[in-house]
C-alpha cells in the first residue's frame, strides 16, 4: 500500500463522516421538498461513487464496496444495541446472534425461492404473522389473569410458537405446488417470480420477515431471562448467541436445512446486484428515523426512565418489564434487519458461521461505547468509522509488515478502546447527537420574558 493509497483512505473516511453529518442535517430541515432532495441527493453521491469508473478509477473500489455495505449493516445492529443498552441500560450481548438469525432467515427465503422452492416464504410469513397474533392473545389472556408466573406464561408462549411453526409448515405444503410453476420453468429456467422485479420486492418481503423473526424469538427469550439482572442478563445473552452459532455450524444435520450446509457455509445466497445500495440506504434511513421518533415518544422517555432509576419509574406508574422487553425486540428487529442486508449486499453469495461467531459478536458493544452511549449519531459515526479505519485501513497496512501482521489489529483496537475509557469514557460523542437527531430546545410558555437591556443598563446606573 503506497502514500497515495493510504491518504486516498483517510479521506474516504472523513468523507463518509462528513456524509453522515450533511444526511442527518438534510433531515433535521423543516421544509419536507428541502429534505426530499437531500435524501434523493444524498442516495445518488454513493450510488455514483459506487458505479463511476473512468479510465479504471473508481472512488470506491471493490474493497471499500465491501465495507460500506459491512458498515451499513453493522450500522444498524449497533443502534439496535444502543436502544437496549445505551438507552434502557440492559448490557446484552445477543444482539449478534439475532444478527446471525436475520442473515440466515433472509437468505433461506431468497435462495429457495431462486430454487424454485417457497415454502421459505410460506413458514417463515405464516409463522410471523401468526405468532404475532398468538402473543396478542396470550398477552391480553395473561392480563386478565393476572399475578401469573413468568415461566408460566413462557411455557404458553413457547408451547404457542411450536403449534405455530406445526400449522405454518402444513399450510406451506398445501400451497408450494401451487407457486412452483411460477418459479420453475418446465425446462429448469427461472419463472415469471424469480428474476427481475418480483425478486427485488421478494428481498423486501425477506429483510422485513426475517426483522419480525428475529424480534417474534427475541419476546420468547427475553421473557425470563429479563427478569435477571444486568450482568446475568448479559451472561444468558452471550450463550444465546453461542447456541445460535452452534445451531448454524449443525443447521444440516439437527435442523432440517440442508441448503445451509452447515459449518461449511451457505453457497447461492442472491444477490441485489445494481440495488444493493438502495436497499441498504432505505433500510438504514428508516431505523434511523424510527429510532429517532420512538426516543422522542412517551414510550422512549419511559426507556430512559427505567435506565436511570427502575424504582422511581415503578413509582411513575412504568411497567419496568415491559418496557426492558419492548426495547430489547426493537433492537433485536433492527439487528435481523441489519442481518438480512448483509447476507444479501456482500457480493459473495456465501453466509459462514464463523461470521457470527461470539467473539466478533462483542464489535457491537465495542462500537457503541466507541461512539457514546445514549448517541444514536454516535452509533452511526461509529460504526462506519470503525468498519473502515479497522478492516480498511489499519488491515492493509498492517498487511505492509507480513502475511500474520494484519491479526495485530485485533490487539491494537482493544487498547484503543482501553485508552478511549481513560480519556474520555462517554465515547468520542457523548451524548451529542447531529441535525435530525438533535433534540429540539423548548421554552416554557410561562418563563418570565428576558429584561431589555437598555432597561437593565438603567438599572445598574442608578435611574
């Protein structure tokens, strides 16, 4: 790596900073045509640093395309994890398993129904829909019931969930015959479904489910293990997401998946060549807006309030578990999200275990301390940041000193972080938040207006 490369790299870097602060500027404005042509404009400088190539001169190369669809994805897992522990207070370390969920439930829809097969669609959109109402039902049940033990009312909900996965794998059945000649031609070509348009709204519908999947298991583990504290609650998150891993590395022999081939990894996965960035930036502008308004609600003030003191919110009238568990799905909602995009914009076609492996699952929670707890602009900073000076930059020069120098930087950012804790151990943000997100100053309506100061310059002289 030459001078020229490595400046060309801090300069991606500040530029995607900058970036990240004129989107979030565009979308704090009042005018709503002020703030359609910034996101329209903001959309098209990637896409075209993405696609321009001028005599071999690309502005994002091969690698950084890579990274910036890592670092959107990552983006997303890290505000999720901001709302459960920056936030609500909850130290988790799941979020990377319900990453690792969303990927795998994304990518099994689309390449079934590539395949030909759409009972992938079929189980997971019945199990969703119909898990959703099953615990609406149970819920408003248990409330009438009341005083039920929190491991009663698991058993219902798991015991729910089993006849609801029983009922959608009969109805996929029954109906797959009926879609297949949509998807196979009788000569094995791709059918009318599978290619073009229908497969882009087909990715749509798979990010969505395999978001609501991931929060649907979310509820059923976060049920009992909130009722534990802090520290045991993110101990149970931990081993989640080792029995997600294992569950991945033994996905064609314990589960009934051999298109995942286990510890080998899943090959075939499709991907949304010339729409990936847009889904991507579709996808993260609208959990950022979403994060925005749920911390502005009545409900993100309650978030806040269990995170700061659980006796006084019991006091306010907050149901303090509820609240734990409504932000613990949010987030994990966003981290399938974040999953699914990622399994679908890499430009490998390939999903391995060994990516959501536990101890790359502690990069989130690394990311988040990095840009501020409570700072969803931190999250976002961050997380781009990270992804680019960690596997761009400070990969390709250590990478300068020997094939083995480049794991150095898995004791380099550990330091970092060490000496970021020292310094500044709110994070490099804060709680500063950019343009969209920055909370609005209101004056009461009852404060004493301020003096003139011809007035107050009277005073003090005397007259």
């Amino acid at each position: 790596m030459q001078i020229g490369d490595i400046l060309a790299s801090i300069i991606k870097i500040a530029a995607l900073l900058a970036y990240i602060y004129g989107l979030l500027w565009v979308l704090g404005r009042p005018s709503k045509r002020v703030k359609l042509i910034g996101i329209v404009a903001a959309f098209g400088i990637i896409q075209l640093a993405l696609s321009l190539n001028i005599g071999g001169f690309q502005i994002f190369n091969g690698l950084d395309r890579g990274l910036l669809f890592q670092a959107s994805a990552m983006a997303m897992v890290v505000i999720g994890l901001n709302l459960i522990y920056g936030f609500n207070g909850q130290f988790s370390l799941g979020q990377w398993g319900f990453y690792g969920i969303g990927a795998y439930v994304s990518a099994d829809i689309t390449y079934r129904w590539a395949a030909g097969d759409a009972r992938g669609l079929l189980v997971v959109g019945i199990v969703v829909a119909l898990g959703g109402l099953m615990i609406w039902g149970v819920r408003r049940w248990l409330i009438r019931m009341r005083d039920v033990p929190v491991l009663s009312a698991f058993t219902l909900y798991l015991v729910g969930f089993v006849l609801t996965g029983a009922i959608a794998l009969g109805i996929a059945n029954v109906l797959e015959p009926v879609l297949k000649p949509l998807l196979k031609t009788a000569d094995g070509g791709a059918g009318l479904l599978a290619t073009g348009i229908p497969m882009q709204v087909l990715f749509f519908i798979s990010v969505i489910l395999a978001g609501a999947f991931a929060a649907e298991i979310s509820f059923l583990f976060g049920l009992p293990v909130l009722t534990l504290g802090s520290d045991y609650f993110g101990i149970a998150t931990l081993g989640f997401t080792i029995v997600v891993k294992t569950l991945m590395v033994n996905s064609d022999t314990i589960l009934p998946f051999p298109e995942m081939r286990g510890g080998r990894g899943m090959l075939g996965i499709p991907q949304m060549e010339g729409f990936s960035w847009f889904w991507t930036f579709i996808f993260l502008l609208a959990i950022i807006v979403i994060m925005r308004n749920i911390i502005r609600s009545s409900t993100g003030r309650s978030i806040l309030s269990v995170r700061e003191d659980e006796t006084a919110a019991k006091v306010m009238g907050i149901n303090v578990a509820e609240t734990k568990l409504l932000a613990f799905v949010i987030g994990s909602l966003f981290a399938g999200i974040g999953g699914a995009i990622y399994a679908h914009t890499t430009g490998t076609s390939f999903l391995s275990p060994a990516t959501f492996d536990f101890l790359p699952g502690f990069n989130p929670l690394i990311i988040v301390v990095f840009g501020g707890l409570g700072s969803v602009t931190g999250s976002i900073a961050a997380s781009f940041g990270w992804i680019f000076f960690l596997e761009g930059l400070l990969r390709s020069l250590l990478g300068m000193m020997g094939t083995e120098a480049p794991t150095w930087r898995f004791v380099l950012y550990p330091i970092t972080l060490l000496l970021l804790m020292l310094l500044r151990p709110q994070g490099l943000l804060g709680t500063v938040e950019w343009g969209f997100l920055k909370a609005k100053a209101y004056v009461s309506r009852h404060a004493a207006p301020p003096e003139p100061a011809n007035a107050a310059n009277g005073a003090e002289a005397g007259d």
